[in-house]
C-alpha cells in the first residue's frame, strides 16, 4: 500500500508536512496509513506536546495596585453594607424617575453603547466559530467551444470541509477572549445606563437651581422697583437727593441686566436636560420641584466592594483577561498547527452525472504546518499582544485608583457641603432680617440709600449662595451614588438591555 501523497516541503515561510491523503469510491476505503507513517506521527505528536510546555507569562495588576484598604479614609462610620435602595427614588422626586426612564429609553449616547453591546456579542460569535469545523458546497458548470468540432458541457458538485485541531488551546483562547470583551461590552452599557441616570439626575438639580436663581433674580428686580418708588417719592417730598433716584435706577437697570443673564442660564439648562432626553431642546421642559432633603450618608460599602460592583472597573478587568488570553494565544502561534480537511465531490458532462455514486470521489486530508520564518512577523505579533496585554493592566489599575478617588472625593465632601448648606441657610436668614431692618430704616430716614442697597446685595447673595449650596450637596450625593454604583431601577421599557434577549 502506499500514500496518495506524502510530501515535505520548505519556502522561506513555513515547513509544512502534508500526511495521509485517503481517496475512497462508493464508501468503500480503498487506502490506509502505513505503520511507518503512524510512526512518524507519534514522533511529530511527542515533539508538539513537549512545545506546548512553553507558557506566557500571566498579567497581573498587583505590582502597580495599592493594597485595598478596609474603610475609606475620608471616614469609617459609613463603610457598611451598601444599601439596596434605589438611589433616584431616594431624592424624594417621582418626577425624576419619569425623567430618569425616559432618558434610558431615548437617549442617543446610550443607544451607542447598546450598538456597541450587539457589535461585541456578534464578535464573540465569530471568535467561537474558529471552534467549529467549516462546511462550505460548490458547484460548476463548463461549456468548452473548441475551434472546430462540437463542444462539450461538463457539470461537477463539491463539498468540502477543514478543522484546525486546536492542539495548544490557542484557538479557544481567541474565543475565550471574544466572550470578555463581549461581557465587557455589557458592563459599558451598565456604565452607560448609570451614567445617564447620573446625568439626567444632575441636570434635574441644575434645572431646579437654574429656576430659583431666576426666581430670586425676579424678586430683587420687584425689590428694585420698590426702592425706587420709594426713592422718588421720598425726593418729591424733599426727603432725598437726585444722587439718590439716580442710584436706585442704577440698582433697577443692574437688577434687570442679572435677570436676564439668569434667565438664559435656566433656558440653557433645559435644553441640555432635554437633549439627555432624547427631546428637541425647546427649552420648554417643565420646571417644577424642588431640592431634595439630603439624609445623613449611610451604608456606602468599603474600598473593596467597588472592584465587584463598578461597571467601568469589571469591564476594564475582564479586558485585562482578554489581553492575556490574546498574549497567549499570539505565543502559540509559534507552534505547530494541525489542520483536517475533507471534500467530497461529484461531476460528468450530464447533470444527472451529479448524482451518480459512481462518480463520487471523497478525500481525507491532515496536515501540520510548523512556522520557521516569517520574518519575526509571528514574534512580533506575540510581543504586540503582551505589550497590549500591560497597557490593560495599566488601564485596569488607572480604573481602579479613579473609582476610588471618586468615591473618596464624595465621601469627604459630603460632610462638608452638609454645614457649609447650614452656615448659608443662617446667613442668608440674617441677611434677610438685616435687609427688612434696613428698608424701614430707610423709609423712616434713618439709613440711607447706599445702607439699603447693600443690604440688598448681601442678602441677594446670601440667597443665592444658599441656593447653589443646596444644588451642590444634592449633585455631591449623586455622584456618590455614582462612584458606589448605587443600585436604581428604570421601567422595562426603558432598559436597552431587555432589548438583547437576555
């Protein structure tokens, strides 16, 4: 017996040994290995598991990550278990909830991220396919026209098939890393998601805050008004100067000039909160509520809960994974490769030739390809992949020390932005007292003009501190919640993710 074709070749890029050729007829084996080639492939199998005893080295975060501490340094009366509310109910506004829903279901940014989602999730499909054998059919038609004579037809049918047998794991850790990426696609989308709740829910406090300075800058352009009636009527009786008619114009006018500087601030915060929505800015969103009640922060979790539960931190590991995969896999690209293929196949100058068993012929190919030059193309591409796979780990570590600081920053300014609300709130009620003080003063003619119009200004300010305060220590606890990745629930129909199937 011998082989249909044993053949070993060498070019300049790759030694290839092309074994066992088997052709059969009408189901029936014709040929068969002989002893010494089962020899030869004994020796080649031996020879590749000893190569596969090469390994790449494992990618770690811990050289360049700090330890996890226990409790946040900013405080440790909170590090208890994170509370399994939902953050946006929590503000105390159904109106944001709707908003919240509403932004989750329309929003542009978001839908990106979920294209992106369904992009990997296809790419992770790809990856696995490498797993499976492919099957592919072909079929042909020829007329040849020779220059004298008649011509002839000729008709032929195929199917063929090749796996790569994957001897190293180098296939499936392609596709392992395809299904991290695709995981991480979701936890990018999570991010997303939390992200517009975030956003939505500080561009609500903006708004709110946008409409009380606009409010507080309508009152004092009422109070300007006031003053000036007073003043001219307080010069007609003799009782004040034309200095004095001409200031409290000059008060009316800058009244006036802050009012509308306000007023385009709050129209420019609706917008911005309807673009989040999905919404043509018109700038006519409803501008209703108000600031909600902050309670004493509580059940925050420690340091180390963030590693679980950050969407951006868990996507940025499960990368870390796929790099390292990938790294491998670029390793083993420098072993030896063991190929099957198969084709089965038919053909006559009939048609009905196709389907005729007699004219079936069948082949069984393996082949291993063992790379020896490509130009250091392969080791190349293995040393890209590692240095790919610690620029993760870098990426991963930068992700995990921002999460940390975020969390942090807001741990730590929660508490002060809780008694610099309460020293405004005090001194905007003096401020106000100090100013009603005045104005009867002024009526009276104890005080003068400019004693009024500064207690004016101050209690103006005191207000409108006061009020960005509140916004601030609000917009702080989202963030919080933000960098806990708190938990919040949206409508069915909101959630992108329902859209998947999963």
């Amino acid at each position: 017996m011998s082989f249909a074709n044993v053949l070993v070749f060498f070019d300049k890029n790759l030694l290839t040994f092309a074994m066992g050729r088997l052709v059969w007829r009408d189901c029936g084996i014709h040929h068969a290995l002989e002893h010494r080639m089962q020899k030869s492939l004994l020796i080649i199998a031996t020879a590749l598991t000893t190569a596969s005893c090469a390994s790449i080295p494992a990618f770690q975060p811990d050289t360049l990550l700090p330890p996890t501490p226990e409790n946040w340094s900013s405080t440790a009366d909170a590090s208890g278990e994170i509370a399994s509310q939902d953050w946006v109910q929590s503000l105390g506004a159904p109106r944001l909830a709707t908003l919240v829903d509403e932004a989750l279901a329309a929003n542009p940014g978001l839908a990106q991220s979920l294209a992106r989602y369904d992009a990997a999730r296809a790419g992770a499909r790809i990856a696995g396919s490498s797993r499976l054998p492919s099957l592919s059919l072909s079929s042909g038609y020829t007329r040849t026209e020779p220059y004298q004579g008649s011509g002839s037809d000729s008709f032929s049918l195929g199917l063929s098939s090749s796996w790569e047998a994957d001897l190293w794991g180098r296939v499936r850790d392609g596709a392992n890393a395809g299904g991290l990426d695709a995981d991480a696609a979701a936890d990018d989308l999570g991010a997303a998601r939390l992200s517009v709740a975030g956003f939505v829910a500080k561009g609500w406090l903006g708004l709110i805050e946008a409409r009380q300075q606009s409010e507080l800058a309508q009152r004092d352009v009422q109070r300007s008004r006031n003053s000036l009636d007073l003043t001219e009527r307080r010069f007609a009786r003799g009782l004040a100067r034309s200095s004095d008619v001409r200031t409290a114009r000059s008060a009316l006018a800058s009244s006036e000039a802050a009012l509308a500087s306000r007023e385009r601030v709050e129209t420019a915060a609706a917008r911005s909160l309807e673009t989040l929505l999905g919404r043509y800015p018109s700038g006519q969103i409803s501008r209703d509520g108000d600031f909600p009640e902050i309670d004493q922060l509580a059940g925050v979790g420690a340091p180390s809960d963030l590693l679980v539960r950050r969407p951006d931190v868990r996507a940025a590991e499960r990368r870390l994974v796929a790099a390292g995969l990938r790294a491998d896999a670029a390793g083993k690209a420098l072993f030896p490769s063991l190929t099957l293929s198969g084709g089965s196949g038919s053909g006559g100058v009939d048609v009905a030739d196709l389907f005729d068993v007699d004219t079936v012929i069948s082949s069984l190919t393996a082949s291993i390809a063992a790379p020896i030059f490509a130009g250091g193309r392969l080791r190349a591409q293995r040393d890209q992949a590692e240095a790919n796979a610690r620029l993760q780990v870098a990426a991963y570590v930068s992700t995990v020390l921002t999460a940390w600081q975020e969390a942090e920053n807001a741990i730590y300014a929660d508490d002060i932005l809780a008694r610099r609300v309460a020293s405004l709130e005090q001194a905007f009620n003096e401020a106000a007292e100090a100013e009603s003080l005045v104005t009867r003063q002024y009526s009276s003619g104890v005080a003068t003009i400019f004693d009024l119009l500064n207690a004016q200004s101050r209690r103006i300010s005191a207000e409108s501190q006061y009020i960005s305060a509140r916004r601030d220590r609000a917009t702080n606890r989202v963030d919080l919640y933000l960098a806990i990745a708190g938990d919040f629930s949206a409508a069915p129909s909101a959630d992108p993710a329902a859209q998947t199937g999963e």
